[in-house]
C-alpha cells in the first residue's frame, strides 16, 4: 500500500526550501571587484583590482586615450583618434605643417629643426612672404610692390623711383630735380630754366 505524506510532511518539506531560498538570497556571494580609483571611459575593473580598457583607451585605469596612428610633432591625443595639435602643426594626426595665416606669393610652409616658418619664393620676404624685395630699393617714399617693382608716388618714376617728372620741361640744359622743380645752368634761371641772366 502505498504511503501518502500527509499535511504535516508536505508543510516541512515547504518550510525548508523557503529557508534555502531565503538563505540563498541573502548569504553573500563572491565578492564584486573594486577597483580603486575607478576604471574610467567604459573599463572593466576585474578580479585582481584592475582595469580591462576599452578599444580607443588606455593606462592603469583607462585614463589615457590612444590615437592611431600616434599624434606626432608634439600633439595631444584627446580622444580615440582626435589629436590636439601643438601650434605651426593640423591634419587628424598633427602631421601636416600649418602656418598661421598660410604663406603668400608661392611661399611653402616647412618645419626646420622644429620650428614652423614659410619658406620664401625669390624675391619675397616676410613671415608670410607678403613683402616684396626691391634690391635697388624704393627711393622719394616708392613703395616696392613685387620683387624689383617699385610703386612710385606722383611726380616721380624709374625703377627706384628716383627720377623727377616735371610737367614741363626744363630748358637750356637744366634738369629735372624735383617734380616740377629744374635745376638750371648758368646764365639761365627760372621754373623751366627760360630766364637769361644778363651779364
């Protein structure tokens, strides 16, 4: 004859897998891993105390991120792939030279021994090889306007700018000094040298 359980065997058996239920919730499993300072930027702090990095990061607690290629000529890298770039450097990877306001009149920007200047096409100068040369120079406030080209101001001419305009023109051998000024020869005298002195 088969043997029941009876109300009182069925109420233990509950009772003591609710104590194992409960004793399972509330008992402490493995300790969760600390990782102290925290992992940052996403990592995972393992069992021994440290950090799995995620992709683009990386140091002791994923404090530093990684750029690939490395940043070069000095630059920073702020983020996965994003570099900061030090002054005369740009391009993703600080690799190209960069000058500031670019170079002029077929001037290249290069890097010498580190530091970044526009290298001049003949004929120009400047930081930005935005000034002409006038080897000749630019006399009477000429202004040199491309290499050997002088601007001149009103009244004078030449390549220097060193020869005078006058409007009319000054006679009996006398020359143009000044606009519009002659310098006479003897006996003449006069604003266009037409004055005979008597002797």
């Amino acid at each position: 004859m088969a043997r029941r359980f009876g109300g009182g065997t069925g109420l233990l058996l509950c009772l003591w897998l609710c104590l194992w239920l409960w004793l399972c919730a509330v008992c402490p499993g493995p300790a969760a891993a600390a990782c102290s300072p925290r992992c940052r930027h996403g990592g995972l702090c393992l069992g021994d105390g440290t950090c799995l990095c995620s992709k683009g990061y990386e140091g002791e607690r994923c404090q530093h991120a990684t750029c690939y290629p490395k940043c070069k000529n000095g630059g920073e890298c702020l983020r996965p792939g994003k570099c900061r770039c030090p002054p005369g450097y740009g391009g993703r990877y600080c690799h190209k030279v960069s000058c500031e306001g670019g170079c002029q009149n077929g001037g290249e920007c290069v890097s010498v021994k580190g530091v970044v200047k526009c290298l001049c096409a003949s004929g120009w100068t400047g930081s930005r090889c935005q000034e002409a040369i006038c080897p000749q120079g630019c006399r009477n406030n000429g202004a040199c306007v491309a290499p050997g080209i002088c601007s001149c101001p009103a009244g004078w001419v030449g390549r220097a700018c060193h020869l005078a305009v006058c409007k009319l023109p000054c006679q009996h051998g006398g020359k143009c000094i000044a606009p519009n000024v002659c310098r006479c020869r003897l006996p003449y005298s006069g604003l266009q040298c037409t004055k005979k002195r008597k002797e």
